[in-house]
C-alpha cells in the first residue's frame, strides 16, 4: 500500500509546557480540538483522539519537548498505523510545533 507523509509547522503563542498539556491532557485536548479525547500520560499507554476517529498508543514522550503516537484512523485498513511526531521548541513569541506524521495511507 502506498502511504503518504504530512508535515507541518506553525508558532503557538504558549510556553512548550502548555502545548504539551494541550495534546496530552483528555480534558484540554478535548476542549482544544471541539471533540472527545482520552488520553495516557504513559509510553505503551493508549489514547482516542476526535471523538474516537484516531486511536493509537504513546510510543515515546518527553514532557514539554516531544511526543510521537502509533496512529490509526478508524476507517483505515486493518492493521494500518502511522507514526505521528510532535516536536516542541521554545521561541521568541511562543513554541514552535513541528508535526510529522509518517505512514498516511
């Protein structure tokens, strides 16, 4: 199967740490996103995102610098997963996000 990658990047006036709790926390990424979000703080621990649409697992997390996900859209193939990887940087006027999510069918 032929995937894809999407990339992406944009400046967030907010410190890394509120980026981070914003993808990371159920409640807020909820409220960020405008749909339901349960979310593991832990390596290995699983997640829904969009109103369950995606759902994955944390395959590695560095508080307030970087997160990446296994990610699986509910109407792709079977045992389809990309990685998605979300790194933070601090800047003059807020965080950098760079997204990178590898595997897109």
């Amino acid at each position: 199967m032929k995937t894809k990658i999407i990339r992406q990047s944009v400046t967030i006036k907010a410190t890394p740490r509120e980026v981070y709790e914003a993808l990371m926390d159920s409640r807020k990424h909820s409220k960020f996103t405008g749909a339901s979000a349960r979310m593991s703080r832990k390596i290995g621990g699983k997640f829904t995102a969009f109103g369950s649409y995606i759902q994955g697992m944390n395959v590695d997390l560095v508080p307030n610098k970087r997160i990446v996900q296994a990610w699986r859209g509910s109407d792709w193939p079977k045992g389809q997963y990309s990685v998605a990887t979300f790194s933070l940087k601090r800047m003059k006027g807020g965080t950098r996000l760079v997204f990178t999510q590898m595997g897109v069918p």
